[in-house]
C-alpha cells in the first residue's frame, strides 16, 4: 500500500507524524488562498496545501448524530526530493472501517480513496492528478467516510482558492 503521506510529514525535526499532528505543530504557514493554506517545511523540502471543512454530517442509521472527531483535513502533498508531486490524502478524525474507501464527488466526477487507520489516499500518481484536475474545476468537494463504529460521515470541502494555492505550493517546491 502506498503511505505517502507519513513520510511527507517527517518534518522540523518532528520525526515521523501523522499528517494532523504535523498540521498541529507546523508554524511554517507561508500563504492562504481562500479556503486553502499553503504550508512549507525544508530539510528536505515539503509543501502542502490543507484545508478544512465547510459543512459536516454524521449519519448511523440513516439519523443524525453527534459524534466526537479529531481534525478534519484534506490535503495535496509535495515531495520533490522524492520525485512525488500532487498527493491527495484525507483525515477524517477517527479510525475508518477495516476494507472501507473514501468517496470522494466533485462535480459529477467520483474517485475513491484506500484507508489505513485514520488516513485515506488515492491509489495512483495518476488518480492523484485526476482528482486535482477535477478539484481545479469544482467548486466543492464531498468525501463520504464510514468509521471504525459504523457512523457514516460527509464532509464538504470548498475548492475557494484551490487552484491558487496548488500553484503555489507546486511553484514554492520546484515541480
């Protein structure tokens, strides 16, 4: 399976981190689109663009409910020392379902993510870019989750600034 992800956030002498406690600890913010924040670490070199949330909801048994979640994040991850530009990755605050994907729909478009733990990717260089691609074009994102306890969530993400905020990181780490 592909974990970029964890390697990606090795970062500030923080050692190896999941992606929300790097996003916690990170102070090396560097630009905001929008919606969307540029964040930027050297040795060795790492962009990231994040961003959080507009709307969230959480289902069990076709119900409402409350649920308690850690950070909710989506991210496009940069690693040129590494060759590995445009990651798509997301954290929905808790554990997913064993086996489960991330739906993501922008527009009429839909892609999958694979999950592992708290963490979901897409599943190819290529899908990376076909997501971003449709991310460029969309005006929102809506990634459709089930936890570890059965709670379906939805979380839409505004693509306000998206594009600008790419750019950035793709231009601040050399891609």
């Amino acid at each position: 399976m592909k974990h970029w992800l964890f390697g990606a956030f090795a970062i500030a002498g923080l050692g190896l981190v999941g992606a929300v406690e790097a996003q916690e600890q990170s102070t090396n913010r560097v630009n905001a689109e929008t919606d969307w924040s540029v964040f930027v670490e050297d040795d060795p070199t790492q962009c990231w663009v994040v961003s959080t949330p507009r709307e969230t909801v959480n289902t069990r048994d076709g119900r409402v409910v409350a649920v308690r979640r850690g950070e909710i994040l989506m991210f496009v991850s940069y690693w040129p020392g590494e060759n590995r530009r445009g990651e798509v990755s997301f954290t929905g605050g808790y554990p997913f379902a064993d086996g489960s994907t991330v739906t993501v729909e922008i527009g009429s478009s839909t892609f999958e993510l694979f999950t592992d733990g708290e963490m979901a990717w897409a599943a190819s260089e290529q899908e990376d870019q076909r997501i971003i691609t449709a991310m460029k074009r969309g005006a929102e994102a809506v990634l459709t989750a089930r936890s570890s306890r059965g709670t379906q969530t939805q979380d839409s993400f505004s693509l306000l600034g998206f594009t600008a905020a790419v750019e950035d990181a793709e231009t601040r780490c050399g891609t």
